[in-house]
C-alpha cells in the first residue's frame, strides 16, 4: 500500500511541475499516465486480495 501512495505522490508532483513550468507540459501528461497506471494496479491488486482461498 506505501508503494501506491509514493507513486500517487510522485504523480501528484509530476502534474504540479508540468502545470507550472512552462515548456514542461509533458510532465503533466506523464504525471496523469502514472497515476491512471496505479490507480489500475492498486485496483487489481484489492480485487485480487478481495478473494478467498477454496477448501
């Protein structure tokens, strides 16, 4: 779960550089891919962990 939350941050991060460096915009859309990435991931995985074992 940290994992999620570091890239979450780090995309967070990415998107505010983007937005205010000019010339920079491509961080911008590399901060949202990582995000949409992780937000996949960590859905997979809660589904993933959601599951019981069979008898």
């Amino acid at each position: 779960m940290a994992l999620v939350l570091f890239v979450v941050i780090v995309a967070l991060v990415l998107g505010i550089i983007g937005v205010a460096a000019e010339g920079l915009a491509y961080l911008l859309v590399i901060g949202a891919l990582v995000l949409l990435v992780d937000l996949v991931y960590a859905a997979l995985r809660w589904r993933r962990t959601g599951r019981r074992p069979a008898r």
